[in-house]
C-alpha cells in the first residue's frame, strides 16, 4: 500500500478542520497553525527569521525585560541564569544549541546538585528557550520536556494525626504550634510565618464572629504571607488570588492559639526566640529535622526513634487535603481552606456553606482528640468515635 502527497501540509488541515456542521473556532485554528509548524520543522521549511539569531545572553536580556512573576520567583530565575545557564550557554548562538549538549550539560549539574534543582534549572531554561520559539527566533525548543531525575524528599507523605501531635511534642516554643496550626488548617508556610497577631479572631464560636461560624485566621490580601527574596524577609500578598481567605479553625485550636498569644509578648504569632521571622532553611535546620529525627538520649522510646523521615512542611499541606477527604469535606470548601482557585464545573457552581465549615471544624476537633497517645485531661471530654472512622484511636 502506497499513500501519494497531494498538494501541502496546510491544506490537508484545511481539510481535517472541514467536517460539515462543525464549527472551526479560533482555538481550532491555533491548533491547525501549530500543526502546520510542527509538520514544516520537520521538512525543514521553517528557518529563524533573517538576522535574528541573537546569542542566548542577548535573547535572555530581552525574555527577562518582559517577565511578570513574583518577586521572589524574579530572584530564583535571576539566580539560574547568573549561576548556571549564561555561564555554560551565554555566547552561544539560539540557532547553535543542540539537545545533546544540554542533556550533557544537565548530566554535569546533577553530579554537583540535588536532582530537583537541576529540574528547576532544566525547566526555566526550557520556558526562555519556548518564548524564542514563539517569536521565531527558533524552529523548536531542543530542551522541551529535559527532566532530571529528582531526589527531593516525598512531599506527598501523609501524617496520621497522632504522628503529627507526636511531631509537634518534640518541638520547643511556639515552633510545635506553629506545625499543629499547619496541619490542621493546611495553612502555606509563609501565611503562618508572617502570621500577625491581628489576623486572628478567637472570640466564642457558633456564629458570634462577624465573619464566620468558627474563631478564624485571616490571610490578608497585600500583606498575608511571608517572603524572602534574595536572603531578605518581607511581608507581601499570598501566592495565588485565592489566598486571601478565612481559614476557620477547630475549637482546641483556637483555644492553643488564645493561650500562645496571652503569653506572647511580639506582634507576630510564631516567632523565634527573640521575636524575629524564621527563615525557613534555618527552621529546617535548627527545628524541623532534629524533630523528625528523634533524640537518642531521651529515655521514652517515642522520642528517641525516627518519625516521618520524608516529611516536609509542605507535607502537613497534602495531610490536611488528605484529612478533609477522608471527614468527605466538599471540593468547594476544600479548595477555599487551602487557597487554590475552583476547578472544573463543580468549582463554578459548588459554593461552602457556614454549616459545611461549622462540620469540617467539629470532625478536626475529633481528630485532635482521638490522636492522644496518652489519656486527655478529664475536662477535655474526647469524643466516642471519629467520623467516619477516617483514623484510627492509638492506645499504649
């Protein structure tokens, strides 16, 4: 069997595009374009355009004059291309780069740093090198979909309640506080770094706050979140439009946070000992590792064994999504709590209620309880089960 070329590639997806009682919209016309690209770089008919083949470095001065991200995001670019990308690649011309020598190029990084930063690199310059080639200064992007193999830790680990309370124990000062208030209200961490003692309304729940049915936490819109950019700490608006929200909170929580802030002397909620912003590498370092790691000299075996050796901050994030799915918590009300913008038809028209939150609140409340490993006081009055049966009671 033999199949004979008749006429050209854009004709022949003139053709497909012409089904009778179709109609062809324009994403339907962006689609035949990029076909028709594609089909030409394979023929060899597309060529940069005459006298635009800029090196890397000039091409790179005009791609970050037109860059709109945050200004922390600015900085992180800024520090790839500086470090890595302009040193290897910067002289060399867009038409001269060839895929092998920037998987070699990738090969030469990962043996110096960890795989997930070599991704990270791998991705902006895949993004610089994407830009050229819709200005048609390039046929095609020869890093499209480079990936180095990461070996960041597993940032889908999932706490069980009692090993994030058991997590928490093992921290000093406001740190284990600052982890049960991630946990349970799935909370970024710059949102509860940069946490003022403003944004919180702990007054009496059931519906006396005029915000909301529980005592809340509000992310504030131009200044909810902590940033650092370039070593350098500074308050800003949270990651997404949608982050600006109120996270309401469980009853034992409030009352933690009511207690913390009675004693507390500085403006901020979780602070280091002498009331500064912690920079996150120095929590990980100086808190959050030792915890996870244990204390060989402690004399309880609980405190001296290993928890949740690939847990991360951003860890206690995917458990809360994973408890509100367990407690059957809506999609509407899931994506509100953790600041991400409504997807897909249920998001447009599935809205929470103050009842939906008014549940979600008393099924963590019950999850708090049931995670003792040791008997509550005899005011806390535990409940008898979990909805659900989502966890599990821990006995000794």
């Amino acid at each position: 069997m033999s199949i004979a070329k008749c006429g050209t590639w854009e004709e022949a997806c003139e053709v497909v595009l012409a089904v009778p009682g179709v109609p062809v919209d324009a994403a339907a016309r962006r689609a035949r374009r990029e076909l028709v690209r594609s089909l030409a770089v394979w023929q060899g008919a597309v060529r940069p355009r005459p006298g635009s083949d800029p090196s890397v470095e000039g091409w790179v001065v005009a791609w970050r004059a037109g860059l709109c991200v945050r200004p922390s995001t600015a900085a992180k670019y800024d520090s790839h291309v500086r470090l890595h990308i302009l040193p290897r690649f910067g002289r060399v011309r867009l038409s001269q780069l060839s895929r092998v020598e920037i998987k070699s190029w990738a090969g030469v990084l990962a043996e110096s740093m960890h795989g997930s930063s070599v991704c990270s690199i791998l991705a902006l310059f895949s993004g610089i090198l994407a830009e050229a080639v819709r200005e048609g200064l390039m046929p095609f992007n020869p890093a499209l979909r480079l990936r180095a193999a990461s070996d960041r830790p597993d940032e889908r680990a999932v706490a069980e309640p009692w090993q994030l309370r058991m997590l928490a124990e093992r921290m000093r000062g406001a740190a284990g506080l600052m982890t049960v208030t991630a946990a349970y209200t799935g909370m970024r961490w710059g949102e509860l770094a940069g946490l003022h003692r403003g944004s919180l309304v702990l007054a009496s729940r059931r519906g006396r706050q005029p915000h909301g049915v529980a005592p809340f936490i509000r992310v504030d819109p131009l200044c909810g979140a902590l940033h650092e950019v370039a070593g350098r700490l500074e308050l800003g608006p949270p990651k997404t439009g949608a982050g600006a929200r109120l996270v309401h909170l469980p009853p034992f929580l409030a009352e933690m946070l009511a207690a913390h802030l009675d004693q507390h002397p500085y403006p901020y909620v979780f602070t280091g000992r002498r009331g500064g912003w912690w920079h996150r590498s120095a929590f990980r370092r100086q808190v959050w590792l030792p915890a996870l790691a244990g204390d060989p000299e402690q004399q309880d075996a609980a405190r001296r064994q290993t928890l949740l050796a690939s847990m991360t901050f951003h860890g206690l994030r995917h458990s809360h999504k994973t408890w509100m799915a367990e407690l059957h918590t809506s999609a509407s009300l899931q994506d509100y709590r953790l600041g991400h913008l409504p997807r897909g038809v249920q998001g447009r028209y599935e809205h929470h209620t103050p009842g939906m939150i008014l549940r979600l609140t008393d099924d963590l409340e019950h999850l708090w309880h049931a995670s003792a490993p040791f008997p509550e006081p005899a005011t806390a009055n535990p409940p008898e089960r979990v909805p659900g049966g989502a966890m599990r009671q821990i006995t000794n």
